[in-house]
C-alpha cells in the first residue's frame, strides 16, 4: 500500500438506506418479493419470521462454501435435513430462479455460486427464469425477457453450472410445472395471496398464476422422487418459500405425530403426558399398565412451569376422559387427504402391533422416522406428491457501490456481469468506502471494512474462495494498515481479471447453451401484454 494514498470518499448513504428501510415496513423489517430489497437490520428476520441463525447449523454442513463460512449466507429454514442427505449421500435438491428484468449482475452471482456449490456437493440442482412473473409482475415484454433469459443463463453456465447434471428451464414452457402449479393452486386460497402479499381486488389474476408457479418451482424438484431440496434465496423471497412450505404440508396425505392414548395433545400437552408417563413409578397402580385417570390425578398436583399451567388443565381433563384407558406412548398416523385406498394401504403396511380407528392409526412400534418415511411411502405409492418441506438459506445484499442498495435500476450502485471490464474497474474506483477523511485518520483509527462496499466485494467475490486474503484486507483495514487508494486499486483490478475471465467463459458457454433444449425465442410464438408493473 502505497503512503500517499488518501480516503475522502467514506459515504453518508448507510443511514439513509437504514431509514428507508425502516420506513419500508413500519416494524423495521419489509418482506416483499416485488418492492424495494433493503433489510435494515437482519436480526428481526429472526425473530419476527422465524429464519434461523445460519451460523447454529453451519458445523453440520460437510463442505462449507466461503459465504456460509463468511456469514454472507446468514440464516435458514430447516437446512439441517439438506445438510444431513449432503453429508449421508442421499438425494438431495437445489434450485432458485432468477427474474429476468435485466442484465444479470454481481449479486445474482452469489445465488448462481449457491447453486453449482450444492450441485457440486452432489445435489440434483434446478436453475430457471421466472419469465412469467417478469411478464406479469414486471411489465416486461417478451422481447425483452428472452434477451435477458439468454444472458441469465449463460453466465450460470459459465459459472460452472453443469447442465448435464442439473436442469435448467424458464417457467413459460415447461408443461410439467405448469401441472404442478394448477395442483398446488387447489391448496392456495385468495385471503392467504392476501394476507402474505397484500394482493387485493385490483392485483391481476395473471401476477396470482405467477406466484402459484413460484410455488411449484419450489417443490418441482421433488416432481420424481421426494427429498430435502434448498431454495437459495434473499430475505425479500422468504414469504414465497414459508408459504411454499405450508402448501407442501398441506398436500401430504398423513401427518405423523406422537400420541399416549385416544386423546389428541398438542406439543405443550405433550410434554407434560410425556412426563408423567416417565415418573409413572410414582403414581400408577401397576407400572405397566398405568390409567389415564391416575395420570391426570398427578399432572394436576404436580409442580409445572407458568408457561405450561394452561397446557396442564387441558391435557387433565383429556386424561380424565380417557378414564381407563391405558397410557402407552405410540406414533400416530393421521389422516390428512388420504383417500380411502391409501388410508387401507396405510393399514396394512404398518407392521406389529397397531390399533386402527376413524381417521388414524396407532402403531407401537415405529419410532416417528420410520413413521414419517413409511407414510411418504405409502403416499407416493397412491397418487400423492410426498413432498419434503422445502428449506430454504438467505444472503444478504450486497451494498451499492455508491452506498445504499445495489439496484439494477442504478448503473453505478452495481457491476453487471456484461460490464466492459475497464467499467468494471472504473466503478470499483470511484466506488464509497468505509474510509476515514484523511489518511492520517486512517492510520490512527482504521477504516470501517464492517461499512464499506469495497471490503464487501472482496468477502462476497473478489477474495473467492481464498478466506486469507478476505481475512488480511479486514485486519489491515481496521487496524490502519491499508488505505483505501490502494485497497480499491486492488479491487478493481482483480474485479477487471475476474469480468474479463466470466466474460470468455460466457463466450465458450454459448455453444452449450444452444445444444440445450431451452427455448430461448418464445417472443416469435407468444402475443399478448405484459402486465403492469406494481409498487
Ligand atoms: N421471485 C423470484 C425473484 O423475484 C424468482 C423466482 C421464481 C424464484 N421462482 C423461484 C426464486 C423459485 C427462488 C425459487 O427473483
Ligand atoms: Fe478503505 Fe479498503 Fe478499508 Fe474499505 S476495506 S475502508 S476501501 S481500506
């Protein structure tokens, strides 16, 4: 680093786009797939929707990528059951789609590295362009929307997607999805397009069907055979995958759950029966045989946590009805949407000792994995889908060079993966840091990297898979070795070589793109309007 260097350039966007943010949602937080994709600070996501912490389940993961590594992937739903096939070797899925509303840039390469990194890690991976949904939600006219397909697609390829292992598809011409998206719509009702985007009377039907597509995008890759499946995604996308996965949960025939007797107790009913069947010895007549009743007699007297006290009553009073009978823990199989030939297939196939009754059955010996698998089982076997509950991981945007939110809409906020690479350069020189006023400053206080869109281009690109070049520009710059003249020199040029490189390999991709069967003219065969694009 050289000692002239200076750092004037520290920007004032980063509090304007915390207040736009917050006054995007009024809670602090806005979850909307269509608006502006700022998230002002990501420990409400959270606790006000229940995404996971990423960094909890990352010792899990058998091969972990650098922006699992560099909590730029920061939190999940459910990833543990991906994370688990992975590391066993059983099949497992991928897939995300990508709107095709303009040139593909930099932040879209976080999710294309997402994809061929599960695909690598021996994932069945989906990539596909969300054209209706551009159509619909975005206004965009055919024309334009197979032009930015075409563009999408072949920097995915270049990447190192491998079409011969994975699939790619745009949503407009794959019938199979379509099926799906129609099944899926029986299970999706208007007051949820409501309640979750806000759709009302004057939302198109056309930007509704996009959205049951989504949902079937979701769940295609389980289409052939169930399993855990990954939706690599931003935060804005989360209210598509939780209400993807609430569909899926909806449309399985069985719900295993655990049970003691007749009586249906829910998870804290549960806990406190689970616990007076494991104390037994003290209250029951005959240990093995104890009574229902006795049970309740004892709950009722016994010592419980506040949180449980009204969990306690209702759990009495089922054990009181069930008198006699005796309590013996068992795993369940609920009837959800079985038909009647699935509900006897169900029957018979539970093997031991079992009690069948209206709508469900009882079985002593399996425990609630086996459960699970053999109702999926029997499901798939009888005309169901089986699916898994889809998981999903979330990133975090990516900072606008000029400060504020990397948007497509502002040339100088981002770097497209088509810019000529000494635009590239240029745009990463001029780009806001997190620099002190003079380099004086710099050295005695160090630089804000935790602030700086330019230390962001080394952890989520620049540095790839490198974690010790990432980790010597943080510590040189918040310990005031590094200036910002020469870190941004660095960056830029390893941004020039790395657009220079994608863009030769986007060149070699084109012949693997035209040997695929992706219709990339569907302008030459559609009519119609594009719908109107909503705020
Ligand atoms: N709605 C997504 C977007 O706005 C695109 C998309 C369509 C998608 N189907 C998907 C993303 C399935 C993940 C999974 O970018
Ligand atoms: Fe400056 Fe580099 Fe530190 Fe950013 S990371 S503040 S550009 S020295």
């Amino acid at each position: 680093m050289s000692d002239d260097d200076t750092s004037p350039d520290r920007g004032t966007d980063i509090d304007e786009q915390t207040e736009r943010a917050r006054t995007d949602g009024g809670t602090g937080v806005a979850l909307d797939p269509w608006g502006s994709a700022t998230v002002a600070d990501y420990r409400d996501l959270f606790e006000e929707f229940g995404i996971e912490e990423f960094e909890e389940i990352i010792d899990e993961v058998p091969n972990p990528h650098y922006l699992m590594r560099r909590g730029v992937i920061f939190g999940h739903r459910d990833y543990g059951a991906v994370a688990r096939a992975l590391a066993n070797d059983e099949p497992a899925a991928a897939l995300s789609g990508f709107m095709p509303t303009g040139d593909p840039h930099i932040g879209h390469k976080l999710v294309f590295d997402e994809l061929i990194y599960h695909q690598q890690q021996g994932a069945d991976t989906y990539g596909l362009i969300a054209d209706l949904e551009a159509h619909s939600a975005r206004g965009m006219t055919w024309e334009e929307i197979d032009k930015h397909a075409r563009d999408y697609l072949l920097s995915l390829l270049a990447l190192g997607f491998d079409p011969e292992e994975g699939e790619l598809y745009r949503q407009s011409t794959n019938r199979r999805l379509q099926d799906l998206a129609f099944e899926l719509g029986s299970n999706a009702r208007f007051a949820e397009f409501q309640s979750i985007y806000g759709f009302d009377g004057s939302t198109s039907v056309s930007h509704m069907q996009s959205v049951v597509t989504q949902m079937a995008d979701i769940l295609y890759p389980q289409l052939d055979e169930p399993k855990p499946t990954v939706i690599p995604v931003g935060p804005d996308q989360d209210p598509h995958v939780r209400f993807a996965r609430d569909i899926a949960v909806k449309t399985r025939y069985f719900k295993v759950t655990e049970a003691f007797a007749s009586p249906e107790f829910d998870a804290a009913e549960r806990v406190l029966v689970r616990r007076a069947y494991d104390e037994r010895d003290e209250w029951a007549d005959d240990p093995e045989q104890p009574r229902c009743e006795d049970a309740a007699a004892y709950l009722h007297a016994a010592e419980v946590d506040e949180e449980f006290r009204a969990a306690r009553s209702h759990a009495v009073e089922k054990l009181e009805n069930a008198g006699m009978e005796p309590l013996r823990p068992r795993t369940r199989f609920l009837d959800r949407n079985a038909d009647e030939q699935a509900f006897e297939a169900l029957i018979e196939a539970v093997p031991g000792e079992k009690r069948v009754f209206d709508a469900h059955i009882d079985s002593f010996e399996l425990d609630r994995g086996e459960a699970e698998e053999l109702a999926r089982e029997v499901e798939v076997d009888n005309g169901g889908f089986g699916f898994y509950t889809p998981s999903s991981i979330y990133h975090r945007f990516m900072t606008g060079l000029t400060g504020g939110k990397m948007s497509s809409s502002i040339e100088a906020s981002h770097i497209s993966l088509l810019d000529d690479p000494e635009e590239g350069y240029d745009k990463v020189k001029s780009a806001t840091t997190g620099g002190r006023e003079t380099a004086e400053k710099q050295r005695e206080l160090g630089g804000k990297a935790d602030e700086c869109p330019v230390y962001e281009l080394y952890a989520y690109l620049l540095a790839n898979d490198d974690d010790g070049l990432a980790e010597e520009v943080y510590e040189e710059c918040v310990g005031g070795e590094r200036l910002c003249g020469g870190c941004k020199e660095q960056a830029a040029t390893l941004m020039q070589e790395f657009l220079k490189e994608h863009q030769e390999q986007r060149e070699e991709a084109k012949e693997l793109l035209s040997e695929l069967d992706i219709d990339l003219d569907v302008d030459a065969s559609r009519r119609g309007v594009p719908g109107d694009e909503d705020e």
